[in-house]
C-alpha cells in the first residue's frame, strides 16, 4: 500500500526539504515495514540507495537535475533510516538491502531500473544486480562499500560491542564536526541544512541500534568482514557499469575504485579530485551530467576524466 504526502510546503518532522520542491513524498508497506521515500519525474526508473546512517536526504542535489532530465527519480530510507520504519525482527545486512531494493521496486510498479547506490547502499546495488540482474538496467557504484577491506577507524571502532556504542552518539557537537570532516574534502553550501536532517534521522527511536547493527553486519576491528568483499563476484555482473569516486574519500580510500576497475575491465571509472565520500554532493553538477550521459549510453567507451 502506497500513501502520499504531497509536493507542496516543508515538513520539517519528515525531512522534507524547500530544496527538493515539486519532489512527492510517499511511503509503501513492505512486509510490514513501512519504507518512505521520495519520487520525482517520469521515463526511465533511477534507483537512488544511500548508506549506513544516511537517508534519501544524500540525494538532495541530485534528485530534481536527474527528474528534470528525464528519469523518474525514486529514493527511499532503507529500513531503520531516515523516516522508514525501524523494526528489531529484521536482519540489517547487505544481502536483506539487496532483497528489499526487489520489493521496493516492485511495490512502485517498476520491472527495471538504473540503480546508483552509495557506499553501503553502493554495496547493496552490486548485490541487487547480481542476485537480481533482471531488473537492473544499468549500475553505478558511488565510493561503493565491498570493493577493498580498508575503512575508516570509526566504522571500525563503532562495530566493537560495548565501546561502539558508546561512540556512536549521533547529536554531539563532536560527531557534528567529525561528519563534515569525514565525509567531505569541502562542505557543500547546503551542509548545515543537510547535517542538521541527518541529526535528526539519527536520533529517532531506534536509528542509532539500526545503524550500529548495520555497521556490525559489513564491519570489524580489522576492517570490512571478509565475507561481504564481493570484488571476486564483480565479473559476473550482466549490465554495463559506472564506478565514481572521490580522491579524498576518507570513508572508503579512492585506491578501492581502481580495484573495481581491475575487477571489472569493461566497467567506466571516474575519480573526483578535491572531493570526498560523497561525490553526489560535493560535485552535484558533474555527477548529475555524467550519469545522465551514462544511462543515456553515451559514455559506454572510457568517459571524459573530470577536469582539474
């Protein structure tokens, strides 16, 4: 069952944005889980899947400028994020995002997509594709999480039992100021506004267990858990892929993009000077543009390397 909110005003209590006006928000029934998510424009289905601890709201700049190119743009909360529901009974690893990212589709009348997934949503998306090649038209992988072992020290510290608890304290000023210098090389104009959303999803009933337990499920102390790194599996994949990155990615190092690359000959590589986790972000303009022509299939050959 799908309910709508409208595309007019700004509800603040929801995440709604005035960056994102004429965008519909909605949610859908999923097993028992109610999913939120936005929704603008009409052709082509895109896919847009966040991380851990992230929402729909990593999309902000990318949402409209795709929609307006001729997509119909979709971007829910994962389960146990943003404003989606935050069940105890469900598994919070990548294979049970890479199933819900079938249903969810499903549910909004979708048979394929292009799907674009970033970091473990990126994860998520190559998992999707190989479980599920059917309904993926094409694949882009956004500093996507199981390309390499190495992450950064606080997903490592946050996946030990009791001392990440304790440091996953989403709110603190300090967390504030280690989000900015974490995710980005230089904070995009709108990082306030987007920083203060993303407190605000972290902190409602049962975000911050939702996170730590899909942290837990992908990472250890020693870095990505063996069992999640599918670079080996990458050569199966059926449908033409885009692997975009950011130099200073201090989340996920740049050095797993050229992995993926050797993984996977055929795939497209784009690697982003003077920006971090969050290339969507930081080079909203480029990354739209260069997707659009991707999906489009104008950069099926090696794309045009972004200038410095």
């Amino acid at each position: 069952m799908r309910t709508f909110a409208g595309r007019e005003g700004f509800d603040h209590s929801l995440g709604h944005s005035p960056r994102l006006g004429g965008v519909a928000y909605g949610s859908v029934d999923l097993d028992g889980v109610n999913v939120h998510y936005a929704e603008a424009g009409d052709g082509p289905a895109l896919l847009l899947v966040h991380g851990v601890a992230g929402s729909h709201a990593i999309w902000w700049d990318n949402i409209l400028p795709l929609a307006e190119a001729g997509f119909r743009v979709l971007a829910p909360d994962l389960p146990g994020h943003g404003d989606s529901d935050k069940p105890k009974a469900i598994s919070y690893d990548p294979n049970a995002g890479a199933a819900l990212l079938g249903r969810f589709l499903i549910a909004m009348g979708v048979d394929k997509a292009v799907v674009i997934g970033n970091s473990a949503g990126g994860l998520m998306s190559a998992l999707f594709a190989l479980d599920q090649p059917h309904r993926v038209e094409r694949l882009v992988l956004v500093a996507a999480g199981g390309m390499g072992r190495d992450v950064t020290w606080f997903l490592r510290l946050a996946s030990l039992p009791v001392l990440g608890g304790l440091a996953y304290q989403p709110g603190l000023a300090t967390i504030g100021s280690m989000d900015r210098k974490m995710l980005f090389h230089k904070p995009p104009p709108f990082a306030d506004e987007f920083l203060s959303e993303l407190h605000r999803v972290q902190g409602l009933p049962g975000s911050r267990q939702a996170a730590l337990r899909s942290i837990r499920s992908g990472v250890n102390f020693s870095g990505l858990r063996k069992e999640r790194l599918i670079l080996d599996r990458l050569s199966r994949l059926e449908v033409p892929v885009l692997t975009i990155w950011g130099e200073n990615d201090r989340v996920l190092p740049v050095e797993h993009a050229s992995a993926v690359r050797r993984a996977l000959p055929s795939s497209q590589l784009v690697i982003y000077p003077e920006c971090g986790h969050w290339p969507q972000m930081e080079k909203s303009g480029e990354f739209n543009q260069l997707v659009t022509r991707f999906v489009q299939g104008e950069i099926d050959r090696e794309p045009e390397p972004p200038k410095r």
